[in-house]
C-alpha cells in the first residue's frame, strides 16, 4: 500500500486573512469563489469569517499551539482582567461597525 501524501499546512498573514474576509463581508462574492482565486479551500475562510465575526481582527493575531478545529464563541471577560475586557469590546465594536457598514450600504435609498 501507498503512503498517504502529506501537505505542508500554509500559513496565512494576519492581513492577508482581513483582506479575504473583507472580500467576502463585502457581499460581492461567496467563500468557494474567493477559495478559487487564492488556491484556498473554502472551507478555510469560512473558519476566518467566523473567527472574525466572533474577534474582530484580533482572531488573526499569532497564536502559540496547533489550530483549533473550529473558532471558539466569544466569552465575556471576567471583570478584573481589564486588557482582556477591553480586546473583547474592541472586537465587538469592529463588529458592530460593519454590521453598521453593511446595512447602510443595503439600505434602500
């Protein structure tokens, strides 16, 4: 029997993931199509665009350990971790923002 051909997992720049995400928010193509332009499964940048709706650009930022599997839902900080409480907001108003962004650019005018 054959061996397995194993892949050298690829790593992706913190802006690199923004830009693709914000080709997708922008409404103008879907995650299969943006994967076939960059050579990316689209199965990837769905986990980008989940972790970005859940941190915000803070998602992207280097990690120590393996990947998870799947983006962790956002949990609110305990009280007395101040940065941890403040990356937190700032992640949910990127959030917000855009959701702002995209309703105003959808709204009828």
């Amino acid at each position: 029997m054959g061996q397995a051909k194993k892949t050298k997992q690829r790593v992706f720049a913190k802006d690199f993931k923004i830009q693709v995400v914000g080709e997708y928010l922008a409404g103008e193509v879907g995650a299969t199509t943006i994967g076939r332009k960059y050579g990316i499964d689209d199965a990837v940048i769905t986990r980008w665009i989940n972790a970005y709706k859940l941190k915000g650009e803070a998602a992207f930022d280097t990690k120590k350990g393996p990947p998870p599997g799947r983006p962790q839902p956002a949990r609110k900080p305990k009280s007395d971790d101040k940065d941890e409480l403040i990356r937190y907001l700032r992640a949910e108003n990127d959030i917000l923002k855009k959701i702002d962004e995209l309703q105003r650019r959808d709204a009828p005018k």
